[in-house]
C-alpha cells in the first residue's frame, strides 16, 4: 500500500536542515498552530512540530518525499520500508499490553492488550497507528480506535479498574506496581483464552521483572514475556495504549456529565479545585468513587476544605 502519511522525530539541527531544504526546493510555507514551521507543494504537505521536535509528512507524494529527501538529507538512516528487516520481532505474533490512567488522580487505571501478526502489524502501521501518549485530541484516539478494532484477525481484551476497586485493591497489596502487574497478567491471561497458541508478550517496563512474571503464574499462563522501556515503539503496544486511552476518556467523560463536575486529567491545581467541587456536591464517599485515593492530592483536597470551613479534615 502507498504510503500518505510519515511521521519522525527530528534533533533541533536537523529540522533547521530541513527547512532550508525546503526552501531550496520551493515550497510554499504557511502558519500553522504548533509548528516550528509548516510548507507545501503540490499535494505534499510537511510540518514540524514544536513538541519533539517531529515532522509530518503528508501527501501522496510522502514516499518518495522521505526515501530520497527526509531520510537521506536529514535523518541519514534508511527505515520506510525496512521496518521488517530492522526489527523483525514487530512482525511476530505476540500480545502487546499497555495502560492508561496510572498518572490521573481522577479515573479507572485501564489495561489493554492487542495479539498482532505480520498481517496485523502491518495494518497498523498503515493505519498511522503510535503511542497515545503522542496524541492530546480525545477526537484523534477514537477515531484511531476505530480502525484498530476493524482491522480483520486483531484480538484485543482490556481491563478496566474503576476507582472504588482500584482504591480497594491499592489498599490491599499496598503498592502500584503490584496492582499494575495484576491488570496485566489479567490481561495477557484473557488474551491467551482468546489467542493459545501465541507464544510471547511484551509490555512497558514499570517494575522489575519478577514482579509481573509472578502475577502471570497466579494466573497459570505460560507464555515468553518480554518487559521493555519505550516498549510503544512495537505496533502491538501502540495500538493497546490507544484502546486503552479510549476507555479512559470514556469513562472520565461519562463521569463528568454524570457528576456535573468537569474531571481534568493529572494531578494538578485543577484536580484539587474539581475534587473539592466534587465533595461539596455529592460528599466526601464520591470522591472514593472517582479519584485514586492514595495521591498526595487527596490530603491537598480535604485540607484546603478544612481550612475554608466547608468541612473538616479527615481523621
């Protein structure tokens, strides 16, 4: 299939490389919000972004466009169309698994995992699929969703822990890492129901190793796991984090309508504001409801309630 989009990261240097080149090559430049510069010609467009910086090339002259210019001239690296070659462990079949939510103070803590072959690893890579991570519009990752569930043989499976349980579970094992390795093993056992004969799985790695590996054996699955950092890079993960971005957004949204109170993502200011508008509506117990507990927001919270006289701090 053609390729119409590329994406790249870029060094300081070489995006100044790049606009030069462009320049001497004609292209017309335009503004465009959050770019270090933006410029077409034809039907090819090419940004770079200010966050990386990346460049994005779009167009149905991008092939062409990165095999003879961006990665010879600027990136001096040959990868469009030797992905399987320079790493052919993508390319296999193996589960990816990746979560979304362990850094918001509000929300559930979501794990999702994708089984992909060669045929499938390749459909996501033209589907334009990457780390959600990269992706800040709630609009882009449903839309991404889409397409990985409609791509034909993908097997997917996510699970889901609301806040009430997270809380609970939390409390029990006493440590994150512990509660994340249980939601991946959770997850990697549902895809094995699903997937058999699938020989590895790779993830994130958030822990020592021996901590997941000791979660996958309460689950009795037997199966190579492989525990990386940037982990996002293989299409598998990429694609897991995206389902798992979707039902978080999901739920956060279902839960503000619900609630009356917009629920920001992280842990910042406005998460102590919207957490205190919150108990002012529904009670302190609503909070346990929608907010993992033991963040250092939740003191915050019930001490700026204390000190307005609204309430009182928590014994």
């Amino acid at each position: 299939m053609p390729v119409n989009s590329h994406t790249a990261a870029l060094r300081s240097d070489q995006a100044e490389r790049l606009r030069e080149l462009l320049e001497e090559r004609g292209f017309e430049f335009v503004e465009k919000p959050h770019t270090l510069f933006a410029a077409s010609k034809g039907k090819l467009h090419v940004a770079v972004y200010e966050k990386g910086p990346k460049v994005l090339v779009q167009g149905k002259e991008t092939e062409d466009f990165v095999r003879f210019l961006l990665e010879p001239e600027i990136l001096g690296e040959a990868k469009l169309g030797y992905e399987e070659v320079l790493h052919p462990d993508r390319f296999e079949p193996h589960f990816g698994i990746d979560e979304s939510g362990k850094g918001d103070y509000f929300g559930p803590l979501v794990i999702s995992g994708v089984y992909a072959d060669a045929a499938i690893a390749r459909a996501l890579g033209d589907a334009g699929i990457m780390d959600s991570k990269r992706i800040s519009s709630a609009t882009r990752i449903r839309q991404l969703a889409a397409k990985i569930r409609a791509i034909p043989g993908l097997i997917h499976a996510t699970v889901a822990i609301g806040p009430e349980k997270y809380n609970e579970l939390h409390t029990r094992m006493g440590n994150i890492n512990r509660l994340l390795a249980w939601g991946h093993a959770r997850t990697i056992a549902t895809l094995h129901e699903k997937v058999p004969h699938c020989p590895r799985a790779l993830s994130d790695q958030f822990a020592r190793a021996d901590v997941l590996e000791r979660a996958l054996k309460t689950q009795k699955v037997s199966i190579q796991l492989d525990q990386r950092t940037k982990a996002e890079s293989d299409p598998a993960v990429a694609a897991a984090s995206i389902l798992a971005r979707e039902r978080f957004i999901d739920w956060m949204d279902k839960t503000s309508e619900a609630s009356g109170v917009a629920l920001p993502l992280g842990a910042s200011s406005a998460v102590i504001d919207a957490a205190r508008d919150l108990v002012a509506r529904h009670g302190r117990d609503a909070l346990g409801k929608a907010a993992k507990l033991h963040f250092r927001t939740t003191s915050q919270v019930f001490g700026q309630i204390a000190q307005d006289g609204t309430d009182s701090a928590p014994s």
